[in-house]
C-alpha cells in the first residue's frame, strides 16, 4: 500500500468525525500548524510584556515597586528563552513548517500524522511547564537566557530552586517536541515530494526549513545533554559544571566540574540555533519577495547553496559568544575567521534579494513591505556582528548593550518581520480572508520605526559602556545622564512598538470575525500551495488526485506569457503564450 | 544522482519534452527507514556529546575512573558482560523476527519479537540491578563524576530501550489488529535496526566507562583534549 501522505486516492484517509477529533486531537499537519502558532503567538505576547516591563525598569529605575532586582532578572530571562525557542523556533518551524511542506510538497499530509500530533502536545506541556515556573516558590529562574552555573543554580539566583528546574524539564520536553516534529518535516521533504518535485524545484521556504530543521535535530542533543547534566548537578549534588564552590559563606559539596564545558555545550546549540530561526525566515522572505516583486528570485541556485553553506558552518562559529571566558587566543582567532568566513553566504542572500527587487514590478503590499523592512534590519544586524566577530572589538563590547543591539536586529526583529510578512501573505489561504491592508500599513510602519527608535540608539548605549542585565546603573562615573535620557526614550518607543502589536491582533480578530472573503490566490502566487481543489486546504489537501509539478515556483512574468505568473502544476504545452512569445528554453 | 548533481541542476529552464512521464517511477524508500536513520544520527550526536564531555572531565584530578585498581567495581566487569550477553541475544532475536517476516512465518515472527522485547527488559532489569550494587559500594551518583556518567549513560540507554519498546509494541499491536504481513516489513526491520544500533552504542558506553585512567588520557589526547 502507498503510504497515505503520497497516495493519490483518499480511500485511505480517515477523515475526523467529531469535533475533538478535528481541532483537538487532530492529526492534519494544517490544524497542527495553527495550534503551534496560537500557542506560540500567545507565550510571545507574555515575554512581550516582560519586555515592556523590563524597559520599564530601566527607563524609568525605582518608579515601579513590583520590579525587584529579583523580577528584572527573571523577566529578562524568561523574555528571552520565550522569545528564541517557544515563539520563533516554534512558530517558524511548527508553525510555517508543519502547514507550507504537506502543501508546497505536494502531500496530503506529514508522513507520520500521529507523531506530529505529538509533537504538538508535547510543545504544549513544555511551555506549561515553563509557565507554570511563575507560580512556585522563588518563581522562575533569573540566570539570563543562557542559564550559565553555577550561578543559576546557586541561592542567591532568582529561581534557583525549583524554577532553575522548571526551566531546564521544560527545555527538555520541547527537544523532545521539537525531535518528532523535525523526524516528520525531514522525512516528508526527503520522501514523499509529489511527481516532479524535485529538489531545486522546491521553493526557498522549503530549503530553509529543511536546513533549519536539519540544524536544528542535530543542535538541540547538545542542549539537551547540558540541560540533563545541569539538572543532575542541580538535583543530585553531582559535579559535571559545578567546580568547589563557597555559597553565601558555607562550602558546598561541589568539586571539580566545569562551568565552561556547559558554555560549549550551550552554545554549540546557541549559535545554529540563530540559524534554525533565521534560515526559514531566509527561505520565506526569498518567496515573498519574488511574489512581490513579480519576478522570479535572483540566483536561485545559490540562494540554496548559500541555505546549505550556512548550515554547515553554523556548527563551527559557536565560540565566538566566548571570547571573554578566556580561551586559547589561536581559538578565538579559528572562531574569528569562521565567523567572518559565514557573512559570506549570507551577503550574497542579501545581494540576491535586493536583485530580485532590481527592476521588478513591485507591489507595496503589506507582506512585501514588511519584506522589505526585513532586508534593512537584518543588515543592519549582520554588520554590527561583524564587529562582534572580531576578538578585538568583541572584548570591550562584551556584555554591553551594543551587543543587546546587535542580537535583537538579526535574530529578533529580522525574524519576526519575516514572519508578520509570511503572516500577511499566507494569512489568506489559512482563512480565506485577507487581512486589512489599512491596519496592516499602519502595524508596519510602527514596528519598523519603532523597532529602529528601540535599538539603534542601544547601540550608542554600548559605545558608552552600559552594561547589559544590570537592573539598576545608580551613579556610575562613567555613564552620562544623557544615557539615562536615552534609556527613557527606549522604553518609550518600546511601549509604543508593543501598542502596534495589538493592531495585528485586533486586525486578526476583526478579519476573522467580520471580514470580506478573500479572492483565491490575491497574490499570484506560482507555489503549489495556493492550488489546491479548495481555498482554504480541506484534510487530505489535493482531492482525488495529487499535483504533478512541472516547473519552479518562480516563474513570474515569464516572457511571452499571457499570464505574469506560471503555476508550477502546469505543464508547458499548457501554457498561454502570446503570438511568438514561446520561451526558447535556451540559457540561463 | 549525485547531491552535486542535484545542486547543479537548472530548474528555470523549461522541462524537456517528456520528462513529466517518468515522474512516479522511482523506488520509494518507506518514511520509516529514512526517519529511523535521522532518528538514529540524532541519538550518535546525543551519546557523542556525552562522550566529549565525560573525555574531558575524566581529565580532572577528582575524576576516579571506575577501573583499574583491584577494588574498583568494574575492575572485573563480568556483571556487565552478562548483560552485554543478554543484549546480544535480543538482537539475535530481532534478527531472527526480520528472517521470519521474510520467510512470511508468522509464529517463528510473534515468537521472536517476544523473545526480543523480553531480553531488552531482561536487560534493563540487570542494568538497575548493576546499580544496586554500585550503591551497595557506595559508588553513589554523586560520589565522583565517573559514578554520574555511569548512572546517567546507562540510565539514557535504558530509556532509548524502553522506547524501542514502547514503538514495538505498537507494531506488534497493529499486526495483532489486522494481522498484515507485508505492510509491517519496515516498521520490524526499523526495530531490528533500532536493537541492533542500541547494542552496538551499549558496547561503545561499556567499553568507554570501564577503561583505566591511562586510557582515558590516551583517548583525551588524541582527541586533543587532554
């Protein structure tokens, strides 16, 4: 029997009956998809807040009284773990992933529909556990998103009892997650493409998710194998971090262990995990783009040489976030170079996205203009790391807010601008509405000059000295009052950046409640998910029978073509031309 | 074709005239394979980040290997051979369920993965009871950081196991259901595969937590971390 995923006939398919089975226990990749992204949308909203009230703090230091040192510390910990892992790593790849690859593939489902259904659950039990941190004794862990010991599992860290642990079950059922829902992502890519789905015919958003989930089953152990050694050492009185130690004056029963191997460890996860958040996003803008523009994306072959490059040498940059830790000075210069070595790829993405946009027929949608606002800030972020790359540069900046500056422009706006574009794009063919452009333009345009009023004078910040995680500067010498200034107006434009957030969410609401019904396919777009037998995908996706895929997914505005977009399920003596038009088929 | 070769393709160019019939005509390798090799390169970088960091803590000065000197528990490891024995024979077992499954011979299969899972659990059972004697030595987990990696190394083996189990017993209860041969051949050659891996990683864990502490610094310094 053919697997059902690749089946053309849908006898096989069991269609849910009741409503448990349709929005609850449901096994369709689509219905899976939006449970991830309510879910994570939802805990991104939470450490939203928990940035606000940080800024907060630090705007406006000893004006708001519920902001302990002890709460600053653990709401900028958890802002962080929230943000990087249970919003964009899962949204961006049990989001998207789970509802563009069944389509953009041609399948009618994930190859194993039971275990991502799992995967999901087990998402959702990781982030109730991480939530449910806020409510036990000491509340949750304060040590900074990268959990360093042995200060966070020391007393005197916020959290260091049972949030500390909390925190570190959490990660570990979300690797877990994370492990079943890539299984199912890699196999379907590798296995169960529809006729004539070839490798270089898939589009960018499925080379990025690929790679990205790729990184991200072979990042993740790494984490899980310090989270593991930490909650041994934590719980057990074991020493793998923990070296001997004195405690609030009393020595403690550790010995030996080295908090340095955790930093390895840790970040030999951290580093690809900017890449399991930034390659799908890569792939995502690359399609929106081309969409966009009308016009086919510029080089893409190396687009998805760049994709699989960058994936590579992700795994051999992580100890540049250690060049203060001490290490061996020929390390740092090895690490340096390959830092320096991966702008590479990455540049030429940036250089092919903006020559796709060269001389298209560019639409200002909002999708397209939150695109674009992406290629701004995520080269702005990517030339700040280059500073940071560097040995020399890096140590004075090290721990400062220049590098708070740099972190949040590559990985945090780049990616969430990437994805409120993928969220405008796609919005229409998961609900059949489309979103309300108005609304829309005005979300954009607060976010990105919002987001610009947040961290470009942050970096000056750094310049200055500031350092990063400190809850309170008082009257440091060297620290102007026009710093303090400074810090006011950030967290004003902060305030400001998370009020647009609620247009979107009022956008969505009022779209969804009582918006116009979308056409079918207001975009033209080319990709094969937008050609299913019903807008939005019903279970099963394709009807009675599967696509056959004739071409890529960009062809726009092909010469000579009637229509000025090609969709990849039709074959090319299909194909409207206008007298003498035919395309010769010859070059590149 | 090569993944060169498929890197190097040209997907803007128009499709050659009958290119879309060969479509479909290619061998399908079943999902579960292809996932279970993923899965299985995921549980090596696992293990072997484990391994780089037990490498590197054995070359601290509190670091008591486990081995070597006379009063040392696995100075004479045969509790560990007899278990390593008992794995062997669950391989064999499953080895024998996948000739079984081709020979089409329903009872020898039933038989065999039975006696498969009944090993594995055999196995863990002399795990935890290797465990009791380590704490009956007062090797505790936290006594020295050779004891940790015992406890925790063997501890994930044995959790990997019980999974093995867990997804064996769905195969065992789907063939139950309908009784279908033919469409559970990957999913017993995957459990098969997946015994056999678990052996194989239990004989690098045995080999690698009962070595003396010259070994450990022969292994670190090749390894560069010594």
């Amino acid at each position: 029997m053919t697997h059902i995923a690749i089946a053309d006939q849908t006898a096989h398919l069991h269609h849910p009956k009741t409503f448990i089975g349709k929005y609850i226990w449901s096994q369709d990749h689509k219905v899976i998809a939006i449970q991830y992204s309510v879910t994570a949308i939802f805990v991104g909203l939470i450490a939203l807040l928990l940035s606000v009230l940080m800024r907060l703090q630090l705007g406006f230091p000893g004006q708001f009284n519920f902001i302990t040192p002890d709460a600053y510390l653990q709401f900028v910990t958890m802002h962080g773990m929230i943000m990087v892992i249970y919003l964009l790593t899962a949204l961006l790849l049990g989001g998207f992933g789970n509802y563009l690859i069944p389509l953009m593939v041609g399948t009618r489902d994930m190859v194993f529909p039971y275990l991502n259904m799992l995967s999901y659950w087990f998402y959702l039990v990781s982030v109730i556990v991480l939530m449910s941190s806020f409510f036990v004794t000491g509340g949750p862990t304060g040590a900074g998103w990268t959990l360093y010991p042995p200060q966070s599992i020391l007393a005197g860290t916020p959290g260091a009892g049972s949030g500390i642990v909390l925190m570190l079950l959490s990660l570990a059922i979300f690797i877990v997650a994370f492990t079943m829902g890539g299984l199912n992502y890699v196999t379907t890519i590798f296995q169960a493409r529809t006729r004539g789905m070839t490798l270089m015919r898939m589009p960018l958003t499925i080379w990025g998710i690929l790679t990205a989930t790729i990184l991200g089953l072979l990042a993740f152990p790494a984490l899980l194998v310090s989270a593991i050694m930490m909650l041994f050492d934590a719980t057990l009185g074991t020493s793998f971090f923990m070296p001997a130690i004195v405690s609030l004056g009393e020595p403690l029963n550790h010995e030996g262990g080295s908090p340095i191997l955790f930093q390895h460890l840790f970040w030999f996860f951290g580093h690809p995990e900017v890449y399991i958040v930034a390659l799908p996003a890569f792939g995502m803008v690359s399609d929106v783009l081309s969409v966009h523009a009308r016009k086919n994306i510029f080089g893409y072959r190396m687009m998805v040489w760049a994709i699989v490059i960058i994936g590579g040498l992700s795994f051999i940059v992580w100890a540049h976030h250690m060049y203060v830790s001490g290490m061996n000075p020929y390390f740092g210069f090895f690490f340096a170079t390959t830092t320096l070595i991966i702008a590479v790829p990455t540049a030429i993405k940036v250089y092919n996205w903006v020559l796709t946009l060269w001389k298209g027929n560019i639409h200002l949608t909002v999708p397209m203009l939150f695109a674009i606002g992406f290629i701004f800030t995520f080269t702005h972020g990517g030339l700040s790391g280059l500073f940071l790359g560097n040995v020399v540069v890096d140590l004075p900046l090290s721990d400062t807010f220049f590098v708070v500056a740099h972190f949040h422009m590559v990985m945090g706006v780049s990616p969430i601008m990437v994805l409120f574009a993928a969220l405008y794009h796609w919005f229409p063919l998961v609900s059949g509405k489309q979103l309300h452009t108005g609304l829309g333009k005005l979300h954009f345009w607060g976010t990105f000059l919002g987001t610009y009023a947040i961290y470009l004078p942050m970096h000056y910040l750094g310049f200055l000295g500031v350092p990063r995680r400190y809850y309170a500067l008082g009257d440091t010498s060297f620290i102007p009052e026009s710093a303090h200034v400074l810090n006011e107006d950030i967290t004003i434009a902060a305030i400001i950046v998370a009020l647009f957030q609620l247009v979107f969410v009022a956008n969505v609401i009022w779209t969804l409640r009582s918006g116009p019904r979308s056409v079918r396919n207001p975009w033209g777009v080319a990709s094969l998910e937008w050609h299913t037998p019903d807008v939005p995908p019903v279970h099963g996706n394709w009807g009675d029978a599967l696509p056959t895929v004739h071409r890529w997914a960009y062809d726009y505005s092909v010469p000579g073509a009637k229509q000025d977009f090609i969709p990849q399920h039709v074959a090319e003596e299909d194909v409207e031309y206008e007298a003498g038009g035919r395309r010769s088929g010859e070059g590149e | 074709m090569s993944w060169f070769g498929i890197l190097s393709e040209k997907p803007w160019l128009p499709e050659a005239q009958g290119t879309a019939a060969q479509w479909g005509r290619t061998a399908y390798t079943p999902a579960v394979k292809i996932s279970l090799r993923f899965l299985l390169g995921i549980i090596s970088v696992f293990f072997m980040l484990f391994f780089v960091t037990f490498i590197s803590r054995s070359q601290y000065d509190d670091f008591l290997a486990l081995a070597g000197e006379p009063w040392q528990p696995f100075t004479h490891s045969w509790r560990l051979w007899i278990n390593s024995g008992v794995l062997v024979l669950a391989s064999v077992a499953m080895q024998n369920a996948v000739y079984a499954l081709r020979r089409d011979q329903s009872l020898r299969l039933l038989c065999s993965l039975a006696a498969g899972a009944l090993l594995a659990m055999l196995f863990i059972i002399l795990q935890i009871s290797v465990w009791q004697f380590l704490q009956a030595m007062g090797y505790g987990v936290a006594a020295n950081p050779a004891n940790s990696y015992f406890y925790i190394l063997t501890g994930l083996h044995a959790l990997h196991l019980l999974g093995g189990l867990v997804a064996l017993g769905r195969v065992v209860n789907s063939l139950r259901r309908d009784g279908d041969l033919q469409n559970r051949h990957a999913a017993i050659e995957a459990c098969a595969l997946y015994w056999h891996y678990l052996l194989g990683l239990w004989l690098v864990l045995f080999f690698m937590l009962t070595r003396t502490p010259e070994t450990y610094a022969l292994i670190a310094a090749a390894c560069g971390l010594g």
